[in-house]
C-alpha cells in the first residue's frame, strides 16, 4: 500500500504510539466452528512446558 517498507513502518509507528494494548483471553471468535481452539502461535504443547 506505502510500496516502501521504511514508510510503512514509520507509519505504523506514528499510528500506534499513543495506543493502548489490549491483552485478550479466551477462545477465538472468528476461529469458533473450525476446530481450533487457539492460533498456532500460542498454543502450548507438554514439550514446550519442560
């Protein structure tokens, strides 16, 4: 969309300087009914625990 990288990051940067994060919990709404409980990257496995 910026068609340069460096632009879009400083872009992105000035738009979320002055945001707040939000850490949400609990099942996905828009992964309900497809099987997945949550994203890959933060499902834990009884390996990852050790």
């Amino acid at each position: 969309m910026f068609g340069d990288q460096v632009v879009a990051a400083a872009m992105i940067d000035r738009i979320v300087h002055h945001a707040d994060v939000l850490t949400l919990k609990g099942a996905s709404y828009r992964l309900r009914g497809r099987g997945v409980n949550s994203l890959p990257s933060v499902m834990m496995t009884t390996e990852d625990t050790s």
